[in-house]
C-alpha cells in the first residue's frame, strides 16, 4: 500500500493569474490532484505525493507550494497527558 496523499496549497504569481487554468493544468501534469481553483485568491489546492513538493514548485507561474498540516485536539473529555 502506498503512502497517503499529502495536502498543498499552490499560490499563483500575478503575471499567471489571468491564466490560472492553465498553471493548474501543469500542476496535474506534475502529478497534482487539483480539487479548488480559487481565482480571486491566486490559490489552488489539492492533494499529491508526500515528495512531489519540488516538481510542483518547479511548474512556471508558480509562487510557492505549502503542505497543509492537520491538527487534532483530543475531545474535552478526554484525560489531560
């Protein structure tokens, strides 16, 4: 069984926002699993391989490529560690 998906958010530049469509093309292409094209923001988010961090951040118009991290908090009724 493979590894889980990690997730990314990709910010756009500005030079590539008016062709937003085809910088999440590229991120597919890169092996990027696009869920949310969020055009007014230059973000779009999806899931990918834990280490395809640097091929996504290698498509052209791309600005950065942050995981998002998961965090959880026990229930209120759990006991203090």
């Amino acid at each position: 069984m493979g590894s889980p998906l990690a997730r990314y958010s990709v910010t756009v530049d500005d030079g590539h926002l008016s062709d937003l469509d085809a910088v999440a093309s590229a991120l597919r292409e890169s092996g990027m699993q696009v869920e949310r094209v969020l055009g007014s923001l230059g973000l779009i988010t999806g899931s990918a391989p834990p280490g395809a961090r640097p091929s996504l951040l290698a498509v052209e118009g791309v600005t950065s490529v942050d995981e998002q991290l998961r965090y959880s908090l026990p229930p209120p009724d759990a006991p203090v560690q």
